[in-house]
C-alpha cells in the first residue's frame, strides 16, 4: 500500500490541526494528549475479515446475491411489511448471522483498546452483529444505530423474548413467535419500514464534541448514519478507514484517508502509536490463536470463503422461497375449489328452487 494511495485527499491548503494529512500526524496527535474524545464510526467493512459479508458491494455483497431471487426487491428481507407475511427468508439469515458464529477482528480489538485507555467518547455501528460488544467494548459507549441482534420482541405486543428460547429457535430455523399474544418475534434490527433506536439521536451529538473521528469500513450510503461525519467540527481530524473514498472525505484540510483493508490501516496506526504487541494480545485474548490465525490469512481465501458462505445462504433462502410459493399455490388452488363447489352447489340450490316453482 503505497503512500500516494493511503494519503489521498482533494483539500487544497495545509491541515489547521494535524501536522500533515498522515497516518503518522494522526498518531502524532493522539500521542500529544490532543484526543481526549475519539468518535468511531463504523460500518460492514470492519467485519469482513471476521468472514462476515457485507450488504452493498456490487456482485460479492449480500444484496447483490439476493436480487436473483424471487423476493420483491432484495432488501426485502429487512422489510417490515415483507417480515409480517413472510419471516422465513429472514430467519434463515438470522441463522447465518446470528451471535457466535463469527469473531471480532483487529480493527474491533482497537477499539476496545480505546476504551480501556479512556480515549473512546462513543462508537456508533451499522452492523446489527454485535462484535463490538464481544470485543469488550462497554454497552454505554455502543450506538447500534442499525439495532443488533442483541435483544428481540413481539412486533405486536412488544413484549421481550427470552434470550435462550431465540438462540433455540434461531439454531433450529424456527421462527418465533411470542409466549404472550402469538405474534411475531423479532430481533431489534432497524428494518426498512422502522425508526431508528432513540438512543442514535440521542447520542449523535458526541461527533460535534469529538476531537478526532475515525471512520471504519462503511460506504456512508444510508442515511441519517452518513451525516455523522459532518457533524464533526471543523478542523477536527477525519480518518477513514475503507478500500475506497467516500462521501465528503478528503474534502476538508484535516481529513486523512487511509485507503485499504481496514485491518491493514488500523494495524498501521497501531503500530504508529507503539501499541501493536498490547492490541495483538488483546485481541488474541478476544478470539483465540485459532480464529486469529484464521482471520490473518491472505484476502483471497477470505474472499472464497464468504463467497461460499453467500452461495449456500442464498440457495437455502431461494429454497424457503420455492417452499412458500408452493404453499401459496396450494392455497390458491384450495380456494378455486372451494369457489366452484360454491358455485356448483348455488347452481343445484337454484335448479332445485326452479323445479319446486313449477
């Protein structure tokens, strides 16, 4: 990863804060005691070397995979309105992503080596995985902003579900349904359709107190997630963490993009700042020589790897699919049915009527 593509940024002008638009200057300020209050943004980018696919990547990611399916479009499966008549599909992806299965990375490590240095004012997420809270990252300083599947109600009563009965179900392919009224269980995931958790704009005003931003594998497509990096003052540092530029970044005199896996970039500045053998240990410490050695290595087999994982969970959804459209053909044919036999038995009652008449 080469210096021109690591630093690349269209301000014209010098920083006003940092001493140079660098992950060097970067570490260089958190070193001088200057951030006190880091906010870091983070997106499905941060999780895919835990083996996680991300949502919008053109061809690999998991709507791109979806929307040669029978589904109305492919979010469909994070739709409110889809989820009331169909919860299957979505429960087979709850199967696949579900809390366990996959552990933090490097990058979510780091993260919670800020929060034990007491450098780390607030993380707010997009992912709905949960790994920065197996990261040790404490709850008071999480803003799922997408939700996660960290706790589940009733959609209709809003009664909470017991913990271990949703892993139960989840593990079987089962979808829930609530001990009180019958209705529908769901993980509290923001799906398209809902508001956002009250605790997001409650807590957006830390990146408007924040003295450095750090922003981690996200494409700041959805909004109102995009708009928390304009909300960080100006001459505040902006680093992002991603494989390309986006949204404003490298638009401000301050801003540092650091173009690359984010594991890649957040070792790096790791590195810079003298802590590589603390965040190697803790993350170890985190996930186990195993799985540690599994996410190292190389981004090709990676890429295979979950490449293979959205094959198989596509093909059990278009199953799910084929399933309910069989059923609601039956359905359909049931009632034709039953409304020529109507019609048939109204026919012989008329008939009947019409002899006694004559």
């Amino acid at each position: 990863m080469g210096q021109e593509e690591s630093h690349l940024a269209s301000a014209a002008g010098p920083p006003a804060t940092l001493e140079e638009r660098s992950l060097e200057a970067v570490a260089d300020y958190i070193k001088s005691g200057n951030a006190r209050r880091i906010v870091v943004l983070t997106g499905a980018g941060i999780s895919t070397a835990a083996g996680i696919p991300d949502f919008r990547s053109p061809k690999t990611g998991l709507y791109s995979n979806l929307a040669r399916l029978k589904l109305p479009y492919a979010e469909a499966v994070f739709d409110i309105s889809y989820f009331r008549n169909h919860p299957e599909p979505f429960y087979v992806l709850a199967q696949e992503l579900y809390p366990g299965k996959f552990h933090p990375t490097i990058s979510h490590a780091f993260i919670a080596l800020l929060a034990e240095k007491g450098l780390l004012q607030m993380l707010f997420t997009q992912n709905i995985d949960c790994l920065e809270r197996a990261a040790g990252v404490p709850a008071d300083k999480i803003v799922e902003a997408h939700g996660s599947f960290a706790t589940q109600r009733c959609i209709e009563c809003r009664v909470e579900f017991p913990d271990a009965e949703m892993r139960a179900h989840v593990t079987r392919g089962d979808v829930p349904k609530c001990n009180e009224c019958k209705g529908l269980v769901k993980p509290d995931i923001t799906f398209f359709g809902e508001a956002l958790p009250r605790d997001f704009s409650e807590k957006s005003h830390n990146t408007a107190m924040a003295d450095l931003v750090l922003i981690i594998g996200t494409s700041l497509t959805v909004y109102p997630f995009a708009s928390l990096p304009e909300m960080a003052r100006k001459g505040i540092p902006r680093v992002l963490f991603n494989m390309e530029k986006v949204g404003s970044l490298g638009s401000r005199l301050d801003d540092v993009l650091e173009l690359g896996a984010c594991d890649d970039g957040i070792r790096k500045l790791a590195e810079l700042l003298g802590w590589t053998d603390e965040l190697d240990d803790t993350w170890r410490n985190i996930v186990g020589n195993e799985d540690a050695e599994k996410q190292l290595r190389s981004q090709t087999v990676r890429d295979e790897e979950i490449e293979d994982e959205l094959q198989k969970l596509t093909g059990e959804i278009e199953t799910v699919l084929k399933l309910e459209e069989e059923e609601e053909k039956k359905e359909e044919k049931k009632d034709a049915d039953e409304e020529k036999s109507q019609k048939k038995l109204s026919r012989q009652r008329m008939s009947t009527q019409s002899k006694k008449r004559k």
